[in-house]
C-alpha cells in the first residue's frame, strides 16, 4: 500500500518532464524503497551509490560549516544525479538528462520530496 | 607566480558575489594550489573533502550513466559548496551562503573553472 503511494508519486514526477530519465526512493541506509527506473539501471547500484554520495555528503557540509545535509547534485557531461532528503530516513533520487532544465528539476523534486516525507 | 595567477583568480571570483565565501584550486589528490579562505576555514580540510566528494562522484557518474563528471554540489541548510573540475589534474571548490543566486554562481565558476585550467 505505501509502496504503491510511493511508486505513484515516483511515476507521477518522472511524468512532469520529458528529462527526467528515472527515480527512486532509498532509506538512508542504501535500500530501495520504490523506484521507477529505466531498464538496463540496477535498483542495488542506485541504492548503494545514492548512500554512499549522502554519507559524505553529510560529513562535508558539516565539516566545511555548511549545516545539515539538503541535497547532492552530480553533474556528468551525459546527464544529472540529483539526491534529496524526503525526511530524515529516506532519500529520493532522480536522474535527469544533460539538457534538463535545474531550475524545474528542483522545484518538481522538492514537492516529490515532501509528499514522499509524509507518507513515510 | 602561477600560485600568484591562480591566487588572483580566486580572489577576483570572491569578489565576484558577496555571496561567495571561499574558494580554492586542489589538484584531484587532494593537495590545496592556491586558496582564498576566510578565518576558521582550513586548508587541509577543504582540500581533503573536495579529493573525496569527487572520487565518489566520479564513481557515481560512472555507475549511474551520467558520463564524465564535471561537477558536484553540496547543499547544506547553511551554504553550498561547488566543486568543479579546472581541467583533468585540478578542481575548483567554492563555497558560497545559503541565499546565493545559483545561477551566477554557477557561470562565475565556470569562467575561473576555464581561466584556471588554462594556468596548469
């Protein structure tokens, strides 16, 4: 049931832009919650790189006086990562084409996110 | 005098933006080039996670897709930090105040980013 809701809003914010390649919601210890991804990108690979990046995330804001970890943005020359805390368990990761649009991409993300936070 | 050239950059992209709190060039081991830091911000420490946030995001972009990473941005709830690669061997970290304009900074960043990997 709240892996349906999940999935929802997931299938819903991939729908809001044509660059919005996949998401996912993870918990912060790397596990996929709900995901709506592409074939060929792999639910473990997701999970595990999504914690990985917001662990060290976490300790850089903190250790260069920044505060509490928002958002991690990773920008390759063939496309965004974008991950975002929904609540404090649990972390919503989109992948975005090269050519999208950021300042859409955060606003989209950002209510995704805090529907995502009160469902959980 | 290159440290004096890069130093130069640095301080002409601090004053660029009062928003821009902090910037330095770290070769991709992780050792500082040249810094323009304010008080309470150390050197090693910036140099340090800088080195690992890339390393990571590297990985991450190569795992998830993304191509070649370019850059990676941190948002805490107190700033941001931007690491952008000044061509292959250097990466350009600034740091900037929670209210910045994203967009300036981001083509602020990408003139020094050009003018820095020009220099080495």
């Amino acid at each position: 049931m709240r892996d349906d809701m999940l999935t929802s809003v997931l299938t819903e914010l991939n729908g809001t832009s044509a660059d919005i390649e996949a998401s996912g919601v993870i918990s912060t210890d790397g596990l996929m919650m709900a995901s709506v991804l592409p074939a060929g990108l792999d639910e473990d690979r997701v999970g595990a790189m999504s914690a990985a990046m917001l662990s060290l995330g976490d300790r850089t804001a903190q250790e260069l006086n920044r505060g509490g970890l928002e958002q991690v943005l990773i920008k390759g020359d063939n496309g965004y990562v974008l991950m975002t805390y929904a609540g404090e368990e649990a972390v919503l990761t989109v992948m975005a084409k090269s050519n999208a649009k950021l300042g859409l991409i955060f606003l989209d993300v950002k209510r995704a996110a805090e529907s995502i936070s009160e469902m959980l």
